[in-house]
C-alpha cells in the first residue's frame, strides 16, 4: 500500500536521508585519515602521532545536511514525464 504524505513528511524524510549521507561520509574520511596515521606511525615506528591530523574532518554542519536535502529534493522534483525507461 502506498501512503500519501504532505510536503512537511516528505521535508523530514529527505532531511534525514541527508543527515545520513553526510554523516556516513565523515565517518568514512574518519576511517581513512585513522589508516593513513596507522601507516605513518608503521612506516616511522620511533615517531608517535599525538592528536587529529591538520586534515581531519570536522563534523557536520546544520547547513551541510540542509543543501544535500535540498539537491535531494531537486532530484525529486525533476520532470522526468518525457523519459522513457
């Protein structure tokens, strides 16, 4: 069965699947920058990494989730009538 839902629901869902996308980015960066300090402290096994490197992801701002919901709700509101599939 389908549900309708009014403009608000659709909004909050299209905020949280941002919200999602974003923050699944920033972990992966996360992961990544963790690897590249796990290789430097394998290949200089005297020097230790203290900290964040310089290049570590912050975390994500209410206005990084609000343009992915918005080019989301752009991706909805394409007129695709003329497509065929």
């Amino acid at each position: 069965m389908s549900e309708n839902k009014n403009g608000y629901e659709i909004r909050l869902e299209l905020l949280h699947l941002a919200q999602s996308i974003i923050s699944e980015n920033v972990h992966i960066r996360r992961e990544w920058d963790e690897r590249k300090r796990d290789e430097i402290r394998v290949e200089d096994a005297g020097v230790e990494c203290d900290g964040e490197p310089p290049d570590a992801p912050q975390s994500y701002t209410t206005e990084e989730v609000v343009g992915e919901a918005r080019k989301l709700y752009a991706f909805v509101k394409e007129d695709t009538s003329s497509e065929r599939f």
